[in-house]
C-alpha cells in the first residue's frame, strides 16, 4: 500500500488531479476514480444504516463487509493489485443463502421502505448498483479482477434481501407494489 495520509489538506488536488495507491496522479474525473467514489459512498452508506438498531447478526455482516469494501476500494485504488478474492463473494452468497431462507417467496414487486433500516438496506442496495456499474464502466477500458464486480454484484442481491429480513425484525414485512391503472 501507499504512504498513509498524515495530513489531510495537501493541496495537490487543486489542479484537478488525484493521487492513485502506487503514487500515479490522474484527473478526478477519470473511470478509476469515479469508481472509487462510489464504493467510497456505499461503504458510507453502510456506515449510515449501521447507526441503526439491527440484529447483531446483521451488525456483524455489514461490519465485515465494511472491511471487504474498504479492501476493494484499495484495489481499485492501485492498479494491478489484487485484494478481493473469489472467496469474498462465497462468504456473500453463503449469506445470501441464509437469510433468504427465512423469507417467504416473492410474488409481487416490492418497494424500498417498511423500517427505517430496511429502507436505508434499500438505499445502500442502490448505491451497490451503481458502484457495480461504474466498476464495469471501468472494466471497459482497464483490467479489473473479476471478483470485485462479482462483489458488488452480490452484494445488492445481498442488500434486497436484507432490506426485506430487516423489516420482519422490525415486526413488518415487505412493502408491496401496487398497480395503478393509468
């Protein structure tokens, strides 16, 4: 990893320009960045929905996710480095799997909301989206490991399903669509 910031106000940035892990300075507006912008805002957005009250399971999960992304982020931050392994999306889809097995099926769409946390589960699965889609953005015209697009992939799978476990934890349940006639 790069040298660790000591100081926050560098002023290098002034000219529009931002340092890389490997020391590399690029505009702020290049795919790289972006993309690492956006897994900067999910992980806040993390940070946000952890200010809930949750089931310490759910606590623990995001917790650990937290880690990954800041992981992924480093990655993402140093081109060519390799943080987030085909292990880190496993560990995703092992929970997946246990928490929509508690879940009844799906058969209408749902909306965003019911609980407070469940609603920012919904949120947080919306800035995944879009931190996926930047990093695929990214992909197009540079080498990205595959397993941090399978990551962020998941991980809105992952946040859906929660969003929908948090709100039977808060005695709710799923906010159902409703078709309007138009």
């Amino acid at each position: 990893m790069g040298n660790r910031l000591s100081r926050i106000a560098t002023r290098t940035g002034d000219d529009g320009s931002t340092g890389l892990g490997d020391g590399t300075r690029v505009p702020k507006n290049c795919p790289r960045i972006h993309a690492l912008g956006e897994v900067d805002e999910l992980n806040s957005m993390l940070g946000v929905l952890l200010t809930e009250p949750l089931p310490e399971d759910v606590r623990d999960l995001l917790g650990h996710i937290q880690h990954d992304l800041f992981d992924l982020g480093g990655e993402v931050c140093i081109p060519g480095y390799t943080m987030v392994k085909e292990a880190h999306v496993l560990r995703l889809d092992e929970a997946l799997a246990k928490y929509n097995e508690s879940l009844p099926p799906l058969k209408e769409f749902i909306l965003p909301g019911g609980s407070r946390a469940a609603a920012l589960a919904h949120l947080a699965r919306t800035v995944a989206r879009r931190a996926e889609r930047a990093i695929v953005s990214l992909a197009s015209s540079e080498t990205v490991n595959a397993p941090v697009q399978q990551y962020l992939n998941r991980l809105s799978d992952l946040l859906f399903v929660l969003g929908r476990h948090l709100n039977r934890c808060g005695g709710g349940s799923d906010v159902l669509w409703k078709r309007t006639s138009g």
